[in-house]
C-alpha cells in the first residue's frame, strides 16, 4: 500500500539569519513514497504531541515550545532555534523546522511574489499573523513560512516542504505546544 505524505517549511529570520521548522506526517499504510500529487516529498512518521515532549531554549522571552524528545535541537543565536528529525547529520543542511524572533521587524501581509502563495491569515498561539509557502520547488526543498508579530518585533516559523521530505505535519504538532505570554 502506497502512503501519502505531504510537507511543510517555516522560515524564522532574524538578524539576517533564517530558522526554520518541519513538521513530518503521513496517512495510510504501508511504505513511504513521495506523492507527487502536490510536490511535496516523503512525510516522515508524525509525532504527536506527548507529556515526555522537551522544552527548547526560549527563542524570545515569553515564548515556549516543545518538540519530540528525539528531535535534535540547535540554539543558532540568541533568538533562533532549529529542530532537526533524529539522526541528522550535524555538518551540513539538513531539512529542519526553525523558529526566530527579529525585534523591531513588523509584520505585514507579503505582496505577490513570483514563485510564493498568496499569503493567508493563521493564529499561532494567539498571534495573529501570516502563512505563505514557496510554490516552484527549489531542489532539494522549498518551504512554508509564518510571520507573527510579537513584542515590537516579528516571530517566523519555518518549515522544509520539498521534493525529498515533508516536515509541516510535525510542524503543525509543535506549533500546537507553543505558548506566548502576551
């Protein structure tokens, strides 16, 4: 039986640098194989949110997530984190979920931009904001992004949805944890 998976990407800047997070899943049976049905690639297994979930570092302040325990988390800075599947090599790109905080960036709805979705409103944890997603797929990912506005400054999810892996499943989960003191 074929399964059928799809993929997300968020992308998080902040100081000129991009963090993002992927969320994996995938419905049916039987083997993984990239459904090409909406050029996402192969969802890995999801993980659904669980009480032995850990916590990440804080990205900003007031601002909690949490990811499966498995995962590997990267602090890349003060105000950015990334979360990669288990077993991720540590020495070159790999796909990941990231999460940054740029203080003093505002959120606007994005115009239309070759290559992009239209933007749609999403609430995040109480945070109004932005989701948008690449739509030519750049080998070997593309991926889906959410500005939030939060304390004068801007939140970005990011998320690998691309022709080799699908992390928006588990992004979706993750996103479920996060909790914003407003």
């Amino acid at each position: 039986m074929r399964t059928r998976c799809r993929a997300t990407t968020l992308r998080l800047g902040t100081a000129g640098v991009i963090v993002a997070l992927a969320v994996v899943a995938c419905t049916g049976g039987g083997s993984s194989s990239p459904d090409s049905s909406d050029g996402a690639g192969v969802t890995p297994p999801l993980e659904q949110v669980s009480s032995d979930w850990a916590s990440a570092p804080a990205v900003a302040n007031g601002i909690s997530v949490r990811y499966p325990s498995d995962w590997q988390v990267t602090q890349l800075g003060a105000n950015v984190i990334s979360f990669r599947q288990p077993g991720s090599p540590d020495d070159r790109p790999v796909p990941n979920i990231a999460i940054s905080f740029e203080p003093g960036a505002t959120v606007t709805q994005p115009g239309l931009v070759d290559g992009m979705s239209p933007a749609q409103p999403i609430t995040v944890a109480g945070l109004q904001g932005w989701e948008y997603h690449q739509t030519g797929l750049v080998a070997p990912s593309a991926s889906t992004f959410i500005d939030l506005p939060y304390l004068g400054g801007r939140l970005q999810i990011t998320a690998t949805r691309g022709p080799t892996v699908n992390l928006v499943p588990q992004l979706e989960e993750i996103l479920k944890t996060m909790e914003v003191a407003q």
